[in-house]
C-alpha cells in the first residue's frame, strides 16, 4: 500500500509539473501511462489555463480531472490578470471527451463568496450535467505565507467559513442541481 500511495502522488507530482512548464509531448506522456495501464489512478488538478491541445493530450491518461473554478468571470479576470475564457473552453473540451471531472470551487467569504460566483457554479453544472461533482473547498490560511512571500495579497486577511455557513451554501446550490456537491 505505501507503494501504491507514493506512486499515484509520484505520478500527480509529474503530470502538474509537465502541465506547469508546458513541456507536452505526447511521447513523455505515454511514458507516464504506466500508472494507468499498472490499475493506479491518476487524478489531474488544474486550474485550466493552457492551451487546449494540452488537455487533448492529456485526457487519455487521467482517470479524472480536479478542475478549478475560483470566482465569477469578472472577479477571476481582476484578480488573476487572464480572462476565464480559455479555462472555459478547457473545461468544454476534456467534457465533450467524456472526462471524469471535478469542479473544485473554492468559498472565500470577503472575497469571492458572490450571488454571481454560486451562480456560475450551478450555471456549470446545469451545462455539463455529465461532471461527477462539485467539491466546495472552504477557504483557508495555509497559502497566507506563500501569498506574503510572493507579494500579493499581503494585506488581505479572510476569515474561514465556519461549517454552518458551508451546509448553507452546499444547501443552496444541491437545490439548484442534479449532480453531487460535497
């Protein structure tokens, strides 16, 4: 079992990095179809932002994609610089390829916890009812740090959502869709 773990992390670890520098070649990736063909899953998690040819490459070796969708359009393209457009066309085409997706949404109370956010999150669902899910990821402080070291946001301190607050929310958008919210 130890084994296993640190080969399905191994394998996470590898795929993230070739997502983050770009270095696609579909030669390495067969390379990294081991995992698959040996019965150990890979799960891909990614915020979307790459070319499109990337996921079509991509897609064959990952049993399942952890997708981000961190805000409303307008909110995401203010605080990251880039439109959500191309993470949308992602999000479209890795579907249509029949992918086991994810959407990971995080809840930032202060920051992205909008009508127009959850909104966009059912939107999603409503449009893809083929998703496996909606994971609501309630906000954090373990990236402050990396947030300050960086210099971004360094001023800006949010507090948690406490576990009623995410039942709420959970509550709210179950109502709306018909795939699962956890």
């Amino acid at each position: 079992l130890p084994f296993r773990l640190s080969s399905i992390m191994l394998t996470n670890i590898i795929l993230k990095r070739l997502y983050l520098v770009g270095d696609f070649s579909l030669p390495l990736l067969v390379h990294f179809s081991l995992p698959v063909t040996a019965g150990i899953s890979v799960v891909l998690e990614t915020s979307g932002y790459a070319q499109t040819e990337c996921f079509w490459e991509m897609t064959p070796f990952c049993d399942c994609f952890y997708f981000d969708c961190k805000a409303d359009s307008a909110l995401h393209s203010a605080c990251t610089g880039v439109e959500d457009t191309l993470i949308l066309q992602n999000l479209d085409a890795i579907l249509r390829m029949d992918a086991a997706v994810v959407l990971r949404c995080p809840i930032v109370p202060g920051a992205n916890l909008t009508e127009a956010y959850l909104d966009k999150i059912v939107a999603l669902a409503q449009k893809y009812p083929n998703m496996r899910g909606i994971s609501l990821l309630p906000y954090h402080k373990a990236g402050a740090g990396k947030s300050i070291r960086i210099g971004k946001c360094a001023q800006t301190v949010f507090a948690p959502p406490s576990p009623q607050e995410m039942a709420q929310i959970r509550h709210e958008i179950r109502q709306r869709v018909a795939i699962p919210v956890f």
